[in-house]
C-alpha cells in the first residue's frame, strides 16, 4: 500500500526544516566515509597499540587489512538483569567473526544504571545525563578509528539513545544494536501493581512488598513491563538497526545465540571491506526517525522517546517537534495492550505474533516508510519476518498471518483506538506530553483545583497525612533538566492510583518525568518550558483551578490574566543534600542542558552539526 498521506507529510516536513543541518550532518560523514580499511590510514606505531593484546590469528588478520575489524561497544554489567547476558557476547561475537575472516575486538564499556534501582532515590537526578555521557563514551571508544563496524550491546532506557547518539558521530560506519531479550514471565504485571497499591495504603508490610517485586524481577533479561527498555528494542528494530525479530527473545537461549553470531556475521558484511556495503548515517535518515516514532505511537510505548527520539535525531541532523508526533499520533491506531496499557506482557506480545506481525500491519496500512536501508538490506519488509531455528541453523519466515490474541495485538483494520495513546498538551501552562493509553475515557478530562509541591517527596507525605483525599491535581514543579536532571516520578503512580480508585478525579502537571510505565493516572509531564527555565508551571498556586483536557490537547490554569501577569515566578532552593551521591559533578550539565522538547541534552548537537566545504555535494554523494 502507498504511505498514508500523513506519513508523507510530517516526513516532508522534517526534511524541509532539516535540510541544512542534515546536509552538513551527511558531508561530514561523506568526509570520513571509507574505501578499504580504517586500520589502514593509522601509523606503524598507532596500530602497534592496537593489536599487541590480540591472539596470533586475529593479529595477523588485522595485519593483512583485508577483513572488517568489528568494535564491540557493551553496556554490559552484571547489576542490571538486562544487560547480565552480555558476559557472554564478546566471545560469541569474536568466534563467529572469524568464522567469517573477520576479528571483533572490545572497543569500550559505557555506563548502564538501572532506573528500576534509582527510582525515587537520589540517583535518579543522573539517569538522564547518563545518557548523553553514554554517548561521549561510546565516541571515545570509537575514536581510536581502527574499526570498519560497530556492534552496540545495550538494552535498558538511557543506554540505547545514548549509544546511539553517540554512534551516529561515526555515521561512516555500519553499526547494528545487539539486545540481550527480555527476562521470562514472573508475576502478572497486573497483580505486582496491586500489591504496590496495597503498601502504599499500609494494608501489605515490606517483607509482602519485597516477595512480590522479586517474584517479578526473578532472573536475566529486561523486566516484562513495556517502558522505555522494551520500546528501546521496539525502536531499534522498526528502524532497521536489529536483524528481524531479535528484540523479544529471552537470553541464553539456542535462538538469542543464534541472532547474536548473525549479528557479528551481518556486521562483518555491511562493512566497507565486505559484500554489501551500508553506513548507519543512510539507515537513520528522515524516514526512519518517522518510522520510530509510528512505532512508538501503535504500541503506546515510554513517553522518555518524546525526548529521546529527539536527541537521537539532532545527533544525525534531523530536527523533529512534539508537533510530529501529534501529527502523527491522530492518524496512527492503537495496536496493542502490553503493561501498562493492558495485562499482557512483552513475552505475551512476542508470542502474540510480536514485532513482526506488527510491522506488516503497519506497513499494510500504509504507515510506515518501507523503502529504507536496514541493517539486512533495502527494505522494511524483511521485519514482517521472525527468526528460528531451522534444524539448529538460524532462519526467517514470515510472521503469523493473524494476532494470535486479539486482547494483546490487533490489525490495523480492527485496532484497540483509531489514534494512538500520545498527546501534546498546549495552554496557559506551556507544552506538555501525556499518554493516554492506559487512562479510561472518564479520566481523560480533569478539572480541579491545584495543590503545588517542590518535590514529591512532598505529595507522599501529605497522601500520608491524609490530606489529599479529595479530587485536586498534584502540580510539582522544580524537576526539569535544568533543576534536578528531570527524574522520572514513578514513585508517585502508586498513591495516586489509590486515590484515583477511591473516585476521586486526580491527575499530575510536572516538569519532571515519569516512568516509561506511566499508566492510568492522567499526567500532563515533561511541561515546557520548566519552572527554572521561567516556565509558567511556576505561576500556578495552591487552590488555582487547572484544566488538564486529554481529549483537546489542552492545559490550562483558569485564573483572571490579571491576577495570572502579576504573579512572579517562585524562587529555587536546591537542599544541600542535592550535591550529595555524585550529584554535584553534575552541575555543569544542569547548567547547560537544553530543554526537554529540545531532547534535553549537553552535548551541544547543534552547534556540532556546521556547514563544511562542498557540503552539497558530499551530502549527495553519500546519499546515493
């Protein structure tokens, strides 16, 4: 089917607003882009340090010059569940390289925290820069420039933006993301947030609490939940960076083998030493970003991607908006229900007839770009497609015809919404994003009166005292980028459920974040511009009526412009305890951090992205 007129035009109109940065983006890569071997243009005594630790074998082959050198890039450590399985790539990935004629050496570590650890603690003011130091250290690995591919291991929220930012620095080169899976099936999701609702109002004990999470969180692989992890894979494979169907297999498995050898085997290929030749800058280009962002809208996947995404594509010279995003989100259905947005976990969904039967809907539908480069080849099709194993050997055939479970996944023709779960909010207050998904028609429009908190540490309290027992909307300011590191707000979706189930009519306003399994509390979150930034949430008083409108797209304070101009913005007083556990290294990021619609880096991406000589010219010549 022909793209949907939509898909065409939002993707035209990125292109449009992008045009020179993209091209400058494309002429630096042209500039790098290699004929043979990076290893080759290094001196004697360069390459000298780069071999010395290598076996004989591998040493001679790099020697020689004549086969790709594959980077291993790991987010690997044994803390985070997800990233666990990485122990054993690299000597996966190195024997089947040489299967191949080819040598995969270790490049560099990169920096993984679990936000499921620092959620509501002091860390959590880091997750977020995390990911752009992530990105540094994925170009400092990279910078030794003796690679001709890059294989990226990360799975978790701030890890695979970041890696990816930071790999589109060497667009030059071909680069495929390597996931760990998902862990296997523990307690229901469904009944987890029941038990975390049950402590939060004193009817459980911690010792039922800890049974219940450890039952849930029980051994290696990502956690089950669709949140920014899962829709970290969701994305990388809709966009071309996996081979197809590798994001939802559970690690240490003869099939995750199987797609982790092919990994390192492709990779080898699409070198500029092998057949077939691709370079990441011509797989991440203005279509591929507006297929990630489809996919992150028909699976109502994590909010974090209206930041991330964002990021990701000013690292590669693409700018894109909010208003993307609602363009898009009022033509692209709903297609699934995973936690939070349903019962149903990733598994389920992989089952279900996971990400394949998905992109063949989508691409059917006419709501995806299916004439890009992917990591296999031209063409999106080849990710209507699942692996297995066909005798022991690693194969692909075509997904299920049908969803298998039309409570989990559905076709385009009969999905769960005609629109998708992603809204922007625009009023008095600024520019928000909310997720609609999980939150049920009678709670998407909210009118009631504000109660402002500094931190939510405050609102626990008073949910504690009793004192929010009544319908009111919690505003809490003073957690963007620029005054904390913006941490997500996850704790609070407990005490706020409860509330929201004793019927009154609650829902959130914040400059901060929530988590990637945000559910069915209406949250207007990431308002822009924040408080510190002299964003108008600042304005707002205990007892102002607000108007959160889902369904309209708006956020509103109804208080007199009178009384609203002569308001003054309130003065932030960070605590002396904020510069403690690693946070004051960070001051400097908070200082220069760009606002959340802008992707909330510190990288500077676009006063990177600069003209360069013959950039016409270079950026053609890539392209073709």
């Amino acid at each position: 089917m022909s793209p949907h007129k939509r898909l065409v035009e939002v993707t035209e109109t990125i292109r449009s607003r992008s045009r020179v940065t993209r091209a400058s983006y494309l002429a630096r890569v042209a500039e790098n882009q290699l004929s043979g071997s990076a290893r080759a243009a290094v001196s004697c005594t360069n390459f000298a340090h780069a071999i010395a630790a290598e076996p004989a074998h591998d040493k001679l082959v790099l020697r020689v010059a004549r086969s790709a050198n594959i980077a291993i890039v790991s987010a690997y450590n044994d803390m985070l569940s997800a990233h666990q399985p990485f122990a054993r790539y690299p000597e996966l990935i190195r024997d089947a390289a040489r299967s191949v004629g080819a040598v995969a050496q270790f490049a560099g570590g990169v920096p993984a925290m679990c936000d499921g650890v620092t959620q509501g603690q002091p860390g959590m003011e880091l997750s977020l820069f995390s990911r752009d130091v992530i990105a540094m250290s994925t170009a400092v690995a990279l910078a030794h420039n003796v690679f001709d591919a890059v294989l990226c291991l990360g799975v978790c929220d701030k890890i695979v933006p970041g890696l990816l930012i930071g790999a589109l620095q060497f667009g030059h080169l071909p680069v495929i993301f390597v996931p760990a899976g998902p862990m296997t099936s523990g307690l229901s999701n469904a009944q987890k947030a029941k038990v975390r609702q049950e402590f939060a109002q004193g009817k459980l004990d911690r010792s039922a609490l800890l049974e219940a999470e450890t039952q849930a969180y029980h051994g290696p692989g990502t956690c089950t939940f669709y949140g920014t992890a899962n829709s970290n894979q969701m994305l990388m494979e809709i966009m071309g960076l996996h081979l197809p169907g590798a994001a939802f297999v559970n690690p240490n498995t003869p099939l995750r083998d199987a797609l982790t050898r092919a990994a390192a085997e492709r990779a080898a290929a699409i070198s500029s030493m092998g057949t077939e030749p691709t370079m990441l800058a011509q797989i991440i280009d203005e279509q591929a970003i507006v297929n990630g962002i489809v996919g992150l809208l028909a699976t109502g996947g994590s909010t974090n991607h209206t930041i991330h995404l964002v990021a990701i594509a000013r690292s590669a010279g693409i700018h894109i908006t909010w208003d993307d995003f609602a363009a898009l989100s009022h033509v692209v259905p709903l297609l699934t229900r995973i936690y939070p947005n349903g019962e149903a976990d990733v598994n389920q969904f992989h089952a279900a007839g996971g990400m394949g039967f998905l992109v063949r809907e989508l691409l059917e539908g006419g709501l995806l770009h299916e004439d890009v480069r992917t990591v296999v080849g031209r063409g999106l099709s080849a990710y209507a497609r699942e692996p297995w194993l066909d005798e022991g050997k690693l194969a692909w055939r075509a997904a299920p015809a049908a969803s298998l479970d039309q409570t989990i996944v559905r076709s385009v023709a009969a999905p769960f919404s005609a629109d998708s779960g992603l809204r922007l909010l625009t009023g008095k207050l600024g520019r928000a994003v909310i997720k609609i998904s999980a939150v049920k028609q009678q709670h998407r429009l909210i009118e009631a009166p504000a109660i402002v908190f500094d931190d939510q540490d405050e609102v626990l309290a008073a949910f504690s005292r009793g004192e929010l027992e009544r319908d009111f909307v919690a505003v809490v300011r003073f957690q963007g980028p620029r005054a904390n590191g913006m941490p997500e707000l996850h704790k609070l979706t407990p005490a706020l459920g409860v509330l929201q189930d004793k019927g009154f009519h609650v829902a959130l306003v914040t400059d901060g974040r929530m988590s990637g399994a945000s559910g069915k509390v209406p949250a207007a979150i990431h308002v822009s511009p924040e408080c510190l930034s002299g964003g108008a949430i600042g304005l707002v008083r205990t007892g102002d009526m607000i108007r959160l409108d889902a369904e309209r797209g708006e956020l509103e304070a109804l208080v007199e412009p009178a009384i609203w101009a002569e308001r003054s913005l309130p003065p932030f007083r960070p605590q002396p305890a904020s510069l403690g556990l690693g946070r004051a290294i960070f001051a400097s990021a908070r200082s220069a951090v760009t606002g959340a619609e802008d992707g909330a880096s510190i990288l500077g991406l676009d006063e990177t992205v600069v003209p360069v000589a013959n950039t016409p010219e270079l950026a053609a010549s890539l392209v073709s």
